[in-house]
C-alpha cells in the first residue's frame, strides 16, 4: 500500500475523490469536520449517560469529578496530538506504539483499545434502546436497538463524507438542547435558591477523595473522542496539522461542556434520589416542568447516541482495517477497502454484529468496560511519546525535557492511577480479554519464532 509522505503536497479533495483505490481513504477532511467528529463521538450530551450512576457514587458531585477526569484527558490529549505528527496513519494507538515499541506491544494496545472501540457503539445502541423505551414502552428496547445497527451501519457503508454530514445536525440538536436546558436550570436554580456550590461540595451523602476518583475512572468514557479524531489522520487534508489541532480542541471543549451540564443538572434536580440511575436525567429534565424540553432532550439524547454510534463504528472499523492491513488480522477480511465506497465494509459490518449485545448488557458494566480499554491505551500513547521523542529522537534538552519526559509522565501517572480505580469485575474481564488477545499474538507470531507483521511506513 501507497501512503503519502507528511511533506509530499496534498491533492484537493476533488482529485483525491477520483483517486479512490482498494487501500487508500479519500483526504476530505478539515479541521471543523474533525473536532465535529470528534463531539459527536464523544457527544455533549454524554454527561447524562452515567449521571445517575456518577451521582449517587460521589455524593452529587460529578461536576468536580468532570474537573479531576479533564484534567487528566488533557496530557494524555497532548500525547495522541504529538504522536499523530509522528506517525499520520490509521490506527492510533495500535500504530503509536507499535511503532515506538515493536509490533508485539503494539498489538496489545491494539486489542486493549479495541475493548472500549467495539464497546462504545454498544452502550450507544443501548442508550437508544433504553430512552426509546421510556418514550415508547410497548416497543421493547431489542427493536430499537437492532434498528440503530441498521441505520448506523449502512451510512458507515456509504463512506465518512456521508458522517461528516449527519454531524452537523446531531450536533445542531444537541446545542439548541444544552442552551435551553442552562436557561431553565438557572431559572429553577434562582426560585428555590440553591447553594452554587452545591454541586461541588455534594449533598452529605457521600464523603472523601475516593469516590471521585472512581467515579473519574467511570467518566473516562465521556472522552472518548480525541482519539478517535487520530484514527482519521489517512482522512484528513494536511493531517499533521489538522490533527493535533483538532484533538486538542475536542477534548477542551467537550470538557467544559460536561463540566456545565453536570453543573445545571444539580442545580436543577438537588437529589441522588432516582427512580433508575441507569436513566435519571430524564427524571432531571423532567423536572423543570417543561414538557417541550423533555421531548427535544429525549430527540437530542437519542440523535446523540445515533451520532456516537456513527463515529464510533468508523473509527473501530479503522483499527480493524489498521490491523487487518499489517497483516495482524486476516489481510483478506479486514484489510480491504471496497472499490465503489472507499470504506472498509468487512470490518464495519463485524462490528455492527458484535454490537447486538447491547440487547442484553447493562450500562455500568459497559461503562466500566470501555474505561479499562481506553485507560490501558491512553498509557501506551503516553509512553510512547516518551519513548518517540526523548529516547528515539534524543530532544531531551530544556524545554524538550519538559515536553518529552514530564508532559507525557504526568499524563501516564494519572491514567494508571484511574485505571486502578476501576471495579474487580473489570479487571477480571479486561485481563481475560488480553489474555485472549496474546494467545492470538502466539498463533499469528507461531510462539514468537515469526516477527509480528508491522505497517511498513516507508512504503
């Protein structure tokens, strides 16, 4: 396969369109596209996903615990914006640290992150099934769910230009929601003179640093969509500058927006007292008495989880492909591209059948699950920018020891540290997904007497 060097000029779209072959993406998007991938991925709305359950563990205190997990996602933000400059491919951090570590430890990572890529999608469908159910309750969620694989599945199909698109709209719905929701919540804040700093402080009901610490384990999930915006560096126009730009600015943003959802939302319901955890924010919308606003939240919330599904089943569909191309995989199922799409319908439809366990999975354990993943692969990432720039490059003087050994230290010290916070159960399944992962490691390597296929970038 072709890749285009970092320095060679880029085609305009128009001429990449018409360059279409069976192993090479379109270079179609910009900036914009990517951070509104990255959102939608990541969803604003995604603060209510885990509200309940994050509220009653902190004692109402989720906003801080928001403030604890962004500030840990921004060093490792930083890591995944380095490395896609150093390595502008498909496969994040499957490429990262293969590159940085050899083909063996990047594999793992790999199919680390490929737990919480192939369990994102899922919690999405299953958000649908449970907030359509609500809605609609002689429908059973099983509908809905299977339903959104379709749609979500045949648009992946269809190419990335066609998410891109459906963006814009997700994410339309979702803004005209969040300034709605901030105007009634501070209106109800003011009637019934709630404490501002409530949401801080939480309720009494819970105390210590601990529960927010596990509870920022739990809201890793909420965040990720900053790397996903990696895995489309083969997609994107100037890659080594939009990129990294734009995985910075989705992680901030998106920050502050769960930071201030989380905020209003105990302004206006003062309570971890919830019918369901699973599905308390419709319990808080609900409670500013505006009907209009419950029906736009449960169309915002459901698009939202549509979108996430979207972007979430492109990008594990990547990783795959990334895998499938290197010859990881089986090359003949997951690294191909279809002619007529340019997309890797293979993979895509793969993940769409593996996601109909949303039908039958519950959302902490999701939630717990997707966090394990991510947290092992945000470590790798920061480890291998150590590795790629002060170790391999030797820029160790000055502000360079800042940026390649401390910068990136702090960003794996606070991943490891949430990781461990995790429940028993995950670990017990995480481990054992690992475990499957390296004895397919010994099968492809026949017990490490063949090297592990590796993307060969000077190609």
């Amino acid at each position: 396969m072709t890749h285009p060097a970092p320095s060679e000029p880029l085609a305009s779209p128009t001429e990449l369109t018409a360059q279409v072959t069976e192993g090479r993406f379109k270079r179609v998007l910009g900036t914009p596209s990517l951070v509104l991938f990255g959102l939608v991925y990541m969803v604003p709305l995604t603060a209510f996903t885990t509200y309940g359950i994050v509220t009653q563990l902190t004692g109402g205190r989720v906003p801080m615990t928001y403030v604890i997990t962004l500030v840990a996602m921004v060093f490792t933000a930083r890591s995944y914006s380095r490395m896609s400059v150093a390595y502008p491919y498909s496969g994040s951090a499957y490429i990262y640290t293969q590159q940085s570590f050899g083909g063996a430890i990047g594999f793992l990572a790999g199919w680390a992150l490929l737990l919480d890529y192939l369990f994102l999608p899922m919690i999405n469908y299953l958000i649908v099934g449970l907030y359509m159910n609500q809605t609609f309750p002689s429908i059973p969620n099983w509908v809905w769910i299977v339903g959104a694989i379709l749609l979500v599945t045949v648009l992946n199909v269809i190419g990335i230009v066609s998410v891109a698109r459906a963006n814009f709209v997700i994410i339309a719905v979702q803004t005209i929601f969040i300034i709605a929701f901030v105007i009634f919540a501070i209106g109800s804040a003011t009637g019934h003179h709630v404490d501002p700093l409530l949401p801080f402080r939480g309720d009494g009901t819970v105390s210590g640093l601990g529960p927010l610490f596990q509870g920022a384990a739990i809201l890793c999930l909420s965040f990720l969509g900053f790397d996903s915006v990696s895995t489309l560096s083969e997609e994107a126009k100037d890659s080594t500058r939009t990129v990294p730009r734009a995985i910075m600015i989705t992680t901030i943003t998106a920050g502050v927006i769960f930071i201030l959802l989380a905020y209003f939302s105990q302004w206006a319901f003062p309570s971890n007292k919830f019918t369901s955890a699973d599905t308390a924010s419709i319990e808080v919308v609900a409670s500013l008495g505006q009907q209009w606003l419950s029906v736009l939240f449960i169309a915002g919330f459901v698009a939202g989880g549509m979108g996430s599904a979207l972007t979430s089943q492109a990008s594990v569909a990547r990783i795959l492909f990334a895998m499938g191309r290197d010859g990881v995989l089986p090359s003949a199922i997951f690294g191909r591209l279809n002619k007529r799409f340019g997309t890797p319908v293979v993979p895509i439809l793969i993940v769409s059948v593996v996601s109909l366990y949303a039908a039958f999975a519950d959302l902490l354990t999701i939630s717990n699950m997707i966090s394990f993943g991510a947290l092992i692969a945000f470590s790798c990432v920061n480890l291998a920018t150590f590795k790629h720039y002060f170790i391999d490059r030797g820029e160790r003087r000055g502000w360079h020891a800042v940026n390649n050994l401390v910068l990136p230290g702090i960003g794996f010290g606070l991943t490891v540290w949430l990781w461990t916070n995790l429940t028993g159960m995950t670990f017990v399944v995480g481990l054992s997904w690992l475990a499957v992962g390296f004895i397919l490691l010994l099968i492809v390597t026949r017990f490490f007497r063949r090297p592990t296929p590796t993307l060969d970038l000077k190609e």
